[in-house]
C-alpha cells in the first residue's frame, strides 16, 4: 500500500508540474510584488455598517491591507484592498501624498478599495469634525447616536496603505501574470425582489407569498489576476467579485474573503497575499430571498461563500496560460455630484420624531428621521460630493472603479461598454458615497431600502448613469494588452503507436 501511495505520488506530482508550472518565458516586461498588513480592530472598537452604535466583542480572523504593486518600466501602479467597511476619500487623499512623495508613485497611479467587511474596523460611517459646524440636537445626533470612525483607527489604516504598497514595491520580480474569468452563480443573489403591490422591496423574507421575482441581476464572474516568478513560484494573487461581505462569521474578521483567502492558499500551499477588490454588488449580497430552505448564516455561510468564490479562483490560475507583455495605464476623471435635499416639510417632521424621543421596540422610524436631519446639514455645507472615477489598466484587463455601493447592473454595463476583454468594477473605491440605485429603481416599480435618504446615501439620481458612463469613457481611452494563449501544438508525423489501430474483436 506505501509503495502504491508513493507511486501515485510520484504520478500527481509530474502531472502537477506539467500542467501546473508551464516553462518560464526568457525575460519579462512586467514586475510583480503583493504584501499584506494588519488593520485589526480591537476588542471594544465600534463594528460599523449600521446607523446606529455596535461594538466588537469577540475576534474571529485578522483584518488587512492587501496590495498588489506591477510595474512595466515605464509605468507602476499600486491597486489596494482594504477588509474595511468602506474607505473615507481623506484616507485616500492622504495615502496617495505619502506614497507619492516616499516612494515615488504617482497618486493618480493607486487605487484603494474597501472590501465592504461588516466585521471590520471603525472607519465610518460619521467622519471626525464632520459635524461639528452642525447644530448641538444634530451634533448628538451624529456622535452619540450614530455608527463613527476612530481617528487613531483612520490614522492606523492611513500608515498601513502606505507601508503595504512600500513593502509591495521592494518585492516586485519579474513575472508571469494570468487574467481570466471563472463563473461562480450559487452564492450571490440580487436582494432586491418585485412585490405584488408593483414595487421592489429589499429582503421581503424568504417565503413572503407577495414575492414575483427578482429585482435585479447578479454578476457571476470571477475576476482572477495571478503572478508569478520566472521560476514559477506562485507572488500573489487578485480577485474580482461581486457580493455584500455581510456573511460574518463571529467576531471581528474580513467577513467571507478570509475562506476564500484560505481556500486559495491552501489548495496551493502557499501563504501568498490574496487582494480582494469588491464588485459591484450594491444590490447583491448572500441571502436569497426565493428559497425556502434555511438560511446558513455565520460561520457556515461564510465558508460556503468564500470557498466557492475562492475555488472558482483556483480554476482560472490552474487553467489560465501565463504572458510577460502586460502594459500599464491609468485615467481619473472626478466627478462632482450633487445631493438629493430632503423636502422642508420630510426636515420638519423628522425634528419632531426625533424630539419625541427614541421609541421601544422598532426604532427604525427615528433612525431615519435622524439620518434626515443629518443630511439636512450635509446640504447645508457640501452640497455636492466628489465622486472619482479610475480605469487602472494591467495587460488585458481594467480596474474601473466608483466610490458607491454601485447597483450591480452598472457594473453590467461597464463591462459592456468596455473595450477590454477583462473588466473588473470596483465598488466603494477611492472615497464612500452610499448607495447609488440605478435610475429605474427609482421609479414606479422601485423602492426598497437603498434608495431610501439618509446622510450615508443621498445623490441624484443619474449619479449611477454618470459614473458608469465616465468609466466607460476612460477605459476607451486606453489600449487592452494582449490575451495570452497556449502555444499551438505542432504535428510530429507520427501517431500514438498504441492508439492508431482499428478496433480489436478477438
């Protein structure tokens, strides 16, 4: 029986090395470094992703700054993801002056995504002395009763994007990159659902017998970018996809993107960093709504989410042939959009909700009323948010990404629209504006929790449209670089001496 184990041992591992680690090309045009480092919030710390106070009582996995770094001789681009909430734009401001100015990467170069972890540290949603021009009733409103960042947290984070990109940049070798695209359906669903009464609700309840069909789409791609050394050692590896990081294992932890960290490193024995860049998944999220079996929730669905992402993953780097030519390019435009005011009279009867006092039982109606009164303030002093768009291009594939939590059909039509045969949305990237609903869930048959006003979600309408649109213009600005393919088989004038025989009767 040992001798048979070391056989097939023996089997797989030649299988492996002829199927897994192609020969190295001669030279490459492309460098690659990727690092990590560790944002983990402390026990006590506010858990953000409410509108109201929650605190971290218990750890589950580490929280981290993921960076990729590739560098093309002429150009180097840094793309970052955060297990974060989301990313304040002045984090992103402030990141990019010190990257650019220690290490000589131009800002307009950096791309720096949250992953949109609700177990994550307290980066929002309140910033610090953003209210304090604010009324006292609205100042209470904003620090005391609402979910808010730490500013020695926002600092932490601040100086670990610079030191990851710093640490990725030392690192860079030359590579082998592959780009490609794996198909995972069975874990994302859009979370908004068609109602008899015509409009479209969030997260109706699985069952709810009022339920006609889903909203909305999904995006099942799985976007994968995986370097290698000239020597076939595995350096990192990037991700793509779309769906709410709302699983939440227990605890403090990077939400569903930890098992499939896991699920990647472990099938390739190897510690390498995994970079997550979040999807358009403003929508989409874990929970399907249609089905009537029990929910898997925690622990369980954390694992079921990130292991099957993280598997398809797998499928593209064991599959996916290897190139050198991979050009870099970048484009930024930022847009300046404005908000949606509420109405005098919604202003009016929020004070009075408010100043009634915070109900028993269900408080969502003050909760909003407070968000409306918040926003009545951020009208008053920044009527208008910058949104910036970004197109960071490596070899075939471009990073377009938005600063919301983007309806998954944008996201759609980006790739769509795209001259690149790999396209990656990145949502809630360089700066955090909410959500941002298409235009037609706005409408008749719209509705539904994200278009609901508050201080967190509040632009006009066509703000969805506009930066779908600029990202589309910018990516056709640049010129895709080659797909990589296998080389040809070539003939050798003979045919297998076992095979090419008529068949054998007797």
């Amino acid at each position: 029986m040992r001798k048979l184990f070391l056989v097939l041992s023996l089997f797989t591992s030649a299988v492996w090395a002829q199927t897994a680690a192609p020969a190295p090309a001669p030279a490459s045009k492309i460098r690659a470094g990727f690092a990590e480092r560790d944002i983990t919030p402390g026990i006590g710390m506010e858990q953000p992703g409410g509108y109201g106070k929650s605190y971290h009582r218990k750890f589950h996995d580490a929280c981290k700054v993921r960076v990729a770094v590739f560098d093309d001789g002429k150009k180097t681009v840094a793309l970052v993801g955060l297990d974060t909430l989301v990313v304040p734009r002045q984090v992103v401001l402030d990141a990019r002056a010190r990257i650019e100015k220690e290490l000589s990467i131009p800002g307009d170069c950096v791309m720096i995504g949250a992953s949109h972890s609700h177990s994550s540290g307290p980066v929002g949603m309140v910033l610090p002395g953003e209210y304090d021009t604010a009324s006292d009733l609205v100042k209470k409103l904003a620090y005391e009763e609402s979910s808010a960042a730490d500013p020695g947290f926002l600092l932490r984070v601040t100086h670990e994007i610079v030191e990851g990109v710093r640490l990725a940049q030392m690192l860079r070798v030359p590579a082998q990159i592959c780009v490609g695209y794996g198909h995972e359906d069975k874990v994302a669903f859009n979370r908004r659902l068609r109602m008899k009464n015509g409009q479209s609700w969030s997260h109706p309840g699985a069952g709810n017998p009022d339920i006609v069909e889903y909203a909305g789409p999904i995006d099942p791609q799985v976007g994968v970018i995986g370097a290698w050394d000239m020597n076939g050692q595995l350096l990192g590896v990037m991700v793509n996809y779309a769906c709410h990081a709302t699983t939440s294992p227990g605890g403090i932890s990077a939400n569903w993107i930890y098992y499939m960290e896991k699920t990647i490193q472990g099938a390739l024995g190897s510690q390498v960093p995994v970079v997550f860049m979040q999807g358009a998944c403003g929508d989409v999220t874990q929970v399907d709504n249609l089905s009537t079996a029990r929910r898997m929730g925690g622990e369980e669905g954390a694992l079921l989410v990130g292991g099957r992402i993280g598997a398809e993953a797998l499928k593209v780097l064991y599959s996916t042939p290897r190139g050198t030519e991979v050009p870099l390019d970048v484009r930024l435009k930022v847009l300046s959009i404005p908000r949606r005011k509420p109405a005098p009279a919604k202003v009016q009867k929020s004070l009075e909700i408010v100043q009634a006092g915070k109900p028993k039982g269900d408080t969502s109606g003050w909760t909003f009323a407070k968000e409306i009164l918040m926003l009545d303030h951020l009208c008053t002093v920044s009527p208008n948010v910058d949104c910036e768009v970004q197109v960071i291009q490596v070899g075939p594939a471009a990073f377009v990404s938005n600063p919301a939590e983007y309806f998954v059909q944008f996201g759609l039509d980006i790739k769509k629209g795209s001259p690149f045969p790999f396209t990656f949305p990145v949502e809630l990237a360089n700066g955090s504006v909410g959500y941002v609903p298409t235009e037609e869930a706005f409408g008749p048959a719209g509705g539904g929790y994200e278009t609901r006003l508050t201080a967190y979600s509040n632009l006009i309408i066509t703000a969805g449209r506009q930066m779908a649109d600029a990202g589309i213009e910018l990516a056709k600005e640049l010129t895709p670089g080659p797909v990589f393919t296998y080389p040809k088989a070539i003939f050798g004038g003979n045919p297998w001496a076992y095979g090419n025989v008529p068949p054998e009767l007797e």
